[in-house]
C-alpha cells in the first residue's frame, strides 16, 4: 500500500488490518501524521526534519513526473505556438502563498520588476505560468509585462492544453516562488539555471515591500504552527532552499548562479524503488511493528 496525506494514512492502516498484517507493506510519502512505527518505509524530504531512523527514506527532493519523454512531447507540440517569441525563455512559475511567503499585489509586484530586470539583461521573452494556488491579485499583476514579449497561461481545471510541461521542456531559465517545492523540485529536474523567488532573501532584500501583506487567518495558523508547534508538525521548506543553492541547482532572484554544470534529475527515485523492492525480500524493515 502506498499512501500520501494524512486522510489516506487510517484508510491504508485499516486495509492492512482488516488483511493478513504480514502480507501488506505500507509505504508513506512525505510526512506521515500518525507514529512511524506504523510504517514499513517512510519516503521523505529535508523540510520535514524526520529523525533518521532506519524505515525513513531522506531523499534530497521530492518526487516528481519530469521525464525527458513527457517534455518532449509537450515541448514538440507546444514550440509552433511560441515560435514568434525571441529566445531565450525565460519562465515564471507562480505559486501562492503560504505561512512565510503572501503572495499580494505588492510582493507580486516585486517579483514582476525583478523578473523585468533579468530578462533585460538577459534578452529574450517571458513565459509565464500561473497555479491554482496563484490569488487573483497576483494573476493580474503577473498579466502585465510591457515592453517585453510574454506568452501568460492563467491556470485552469482540467485544461488538456496547459503548458506547463512545455514551459519545462522549452524554458532556457526559470523563476520559481519558494514555497512551492513541488515546482522547484520539477523546474530544477531540466538541469537549466533555476532562481528562487522569496520575500526578504537575494540582492532585493533590503527593500522594503510598498503596504503590509495581508495574511488570512489560516496563514496566520500556519505560521504560528510552524514557530510553536512540535518539531514533527512542521515544515522548513528552507532547508530545500539551502540544499538547491548550496548544490549550484538554484540561487534567488537577484544573486548570480554558481558557475559550472547543474545537475540535471537526481536519483532519488531509483533510491525509492530500491527500498520499497526490498520490503518485498526483507520482513519488518527496521523501525516497524504491526499496530
């Protein structure tokens, strides 16, 4: 049983307990919630400071559905579109906001002014992508790019023709808002220079954001969960942060790029098969007892 979110962990400990418990494994990924005694092998990343123990899997970055194959593709069907937008590509990757990023019309402004100046010095056009996560605020500021040629998705349900694989594939540099993980981890997989967009971090730090951002009442939860809540309950997407920039896969917005090749997907994933293939070969990997 492979599982991920807390809904899904008493529905998966429920089957194995309603089966023969010695024939399911269970498999978690990400952070469980109930006690890591009640799984074969957990699957986790930096930010959610999981002790090392020995059914804990520490990959670098999470998993993702980058495949050279699947760019390819959307990459080939996508290029006629953008054709008539001078190279190189520079892609924005809008996220939402989160318990350290509120992504208002003034830090979306910031963002935009900054993504204006690289793509200056850089030449070039802009594609830009929005997120179901992405506010309204945010979506119009990111509509206005004068003066610079820009293709702009608004993110959409169910749309069979949205381009975000063909950003990935096509995009020569990126600009990702740090607290999607998800997106950094997928913008870093094309080995391209990526840079992290985060209120308060790179050479724009030391300006003041024009207004005070607004924080809704569960942002404000979140951040206070965060700071006060027990260790297991929280998530430092900083220590993702620092293991892109220190491995040369990401700097922030702002900073220049460490010199040299950037790795392009790591081996994360072999690393997970090969651990979940030998709950198959190994009974009760370390750390587990039935419930």
């Amino acid at each position: 049983m492979i599982s991920a979110g807390r809904r899904n962990e008493p529905v998966a400990r429920w089957i194995r307990r309603a089966a023969r418990p010695q024939r399911v494994r269970l498999v978690h990924l990400g952070r469980p919630w109930a006690s890591l005694r009640h799984f074969d092998l957990v699957i986790s990343t930096p930010q959610y400071q999981l002790p090392c123990v020995g059914n804990v899997l520490h990959n670098s970055l999470p998993l993702h559905r980058v495949r050279s194959e699947l760019l390819a593709s959307s990459g080939e069907h996508w290029q006629p579109k953008l054709q008539h937008l001078p190279r190189p590509y520079t892609v924005i990757l809008a996220g939402g906001s989160s318990a350290n990023l509120v992504l208002d019309r003034a830090t979306t402004e910031r963002m935009r002014h900054q993504a204006k100046a690289l793509v200056r010095r850089s030449g070039g056009s802009l594609l830009v992508s929005t997120s179901k996560r992405t506010p309204l605020a945010a979506r119009e500021t990111l509509s206005r790019f004068d003066g610079i040629p820009a293709h702009i998705y608004h993110w959409r349900a169910d749309d069979p023709d949205n381009p975000y694989l063909a950003y990935l594939a096509l995009g020569d540099q990126f600009i990702v808002t740090g607290e999607s993980i998800s997106m950094l981890t997928e913008a870093c997989a094309t080995g391209k220079p990526v840079h992290i967009f985060c209120p308060g971090k790179g050479a724009d730090a030391g300006n003041p954001l024009p207004g005070r951002p607004q924080r809704s009442a569960r942002q404000r939860f979140n951040q206070v969960s965060n700071r006060h809540a027990p260790k297991r309950w929280r998530r430092d997407v900083s220590a993702i942060h620092s293991h892109l920039i220190n491995s040369g896969r990401a700097a922030w917005l702002g900073e220049p790029l460490k010199d040299g090749d950037r790795p392009a997907a790591n081996a994360d994933l072999d690393r997970a098969v090969k651990r979940v293939r030998k709950l198959f070969t190994h009974a009760h990997p370390g750390g587990h007892s039935n419930p």
